[in-house]
C-alpha cells in the first residue's frame, strides 16, 4: 500500500510534531485526496458507509430539525448491511456525494476504543515509547482520539459480550473513565471527516489504517490508566472552582 499518508517516510516526524502539540499538515487535501484516504481504509479492512455532512450555521445536512449529531451519522438506516469495502461502490460514493463523511461499522472486522483527547495522546506516547504494535489512530478536533483495534466479535459466552450503548452508561464510569468501546452496533467516523463550525474542524489520521490493526487487549490497561489520570486532574480542577450561585 502507498505511504503517501501514512508510511514511514516521514511518519516519525510527523508524530513528533503532533506530540509538541502542533498538527501535520495534510498531505492529502483535497477531493482526490480524500477518496484516496477512504478507499486506503476500505483495503485495510474497514467497511465503509456514507455519512452526513456539516451545513452552514452549525446545522446538519440531514432534514431533521434539531439533529443531535450533526455530521456525525449515517444516511441510511441500513448502515450496517450497507457498509462495504467494495471498492467500486466506495468510488461511486465518494464521486456521487463529494461533501460526505463516511462512518465505519464496528464490530465486524475492528473496534474502536474512543478516549479523551489529551488522556489518548498520553497513552499513545507510552505505547510507542514501550514498543506496543499500535493500530490506526485517528484524533478529531472536539476533544477524541480513537484507537482502530482488532474485533472482539461475538464470544461463544454472551455473558462475555457488551453491545456499545451500554460503554457509556454511568455505573461503567468509575471504572473506564471517558472510554467508550465501538464494537458490535456501532459506528465511528473515517478521516478525513469534517465538523460543524466555522473553524474547519475535522476528523484526520494520527496513524494511518495501514497500520495492522492490534487486539484490543494490548492497549485497554494504558488507555484506561491515562482515562483515569485525565478524569482525577479534571475533578481536582473543579474544585478550584466557585460554587454556582442558585436562586
């Protein structure tokens, strides 16, 4: 596979200017670019289906009014049975509607583990200063990193299975604080993606999908111990804050 996005030319450099805090710049921009991205991530293996769009005003392009995910979802309800790594249908997608997000399904051939931000940084510059085989990464400007890893699929025992909408719920919390894990029912978007706004906010790679994607396994105890260090210095830094005053 090319490395024009991703490969070790230049890889290193680029990782070291992320981690002084400061974006790569794309090589890839453009519309040629992102189909290139797209159809690189549908060859390593992640099935691909469109997506909603940002509109003007922080709106979604999708005709519901007040959408709760605004560029951030699926066209179809038929996401799942619809995502391919078809190259051909890709193409058509991508030249057919050249505004669109596309979103990944999880739980077929990957997961995602999604983290905060600053507390997925952290954990990525131990991983790799350990030697740990990382997956894909990909960072989005409000405020997650996600971690492509290898499916946990659908264990003989079903007591050994959680769907996705259960990660979040509050009771889970006090022990993954700030995961959430994607796997089967859920979704995620693919770079490059764009969000609403008026300041160019996207969804770009860290590392790109020709990585191989690692078991989730090898990652889950860094990704949670920085999780918690990001959760304790946030709540230690609500308590230098005033009580709001209530009527």
């Amino acid at each position: 596979m090319s490395g024009t996005f991703g490969g070790h030319s230049g890889r290193q450099g680029k990782l070291s200017q992320w981690l002084r805090g400061r974006r790569p710049k794309e090589d890839a921009a453009g519309d040629g670019g992102r189909e290139a991205l797209l159809l690189a991530a549908a060859e390593a293996g992640l099935p691909l289906a469109p997506a909603a769009y940002p509109a003007p005003g922080y709106r979604c392009s999708c005709d519901r009014v007040g959408c709760p995910t605004p560029a951030r979802h699926p066209v179809s309800f038929a996401w799942q049975t619809q995502s391919t790594i078809d190259r051909p249908q890709i193409e058509r997608w991508a030249r057919h509607q050249p505004q669109a997000n596309f979103i990944t399904a999880t739980g077929m051939v990957h997961d995602v583990l999604d983290v905060p931000l600053e507390a997925g940084r952290e954990a990525l510059e131990r991983l790799l200063a350990e030697g740990v085989e990382v997956g894909p990464v990909a960072e989005s400007d409000d405020g997650r990193m996600l971690f492509f890893t290898l499916t946990r699929g659908t264990p003989e025992d079903e007591d050994e299975w959680w769907p996705c909408e259960l990660d979040c719920h509050p009771e889970t919390m006090a022990e993954h604080p700030g995961l959430r894990w994607h796997c089967r029912g859920s979704y995620v978007l693919v770079p490059p993606a764009r969000l609403p706004g008026d300041d160019g906010q996207q969804v770009r790679w860290v590392r790109g999908p020709e990585h191989p994607l690692p078991e989730p396994l090898t990652l889950l105890e860094s990704l949670t111990d920085a999780c918690a260090r990001h959760a304790a210095g946030e709540s230690a830094s609500h308590l230098d804050r005033p009580w709001p005053l209530r009527n």
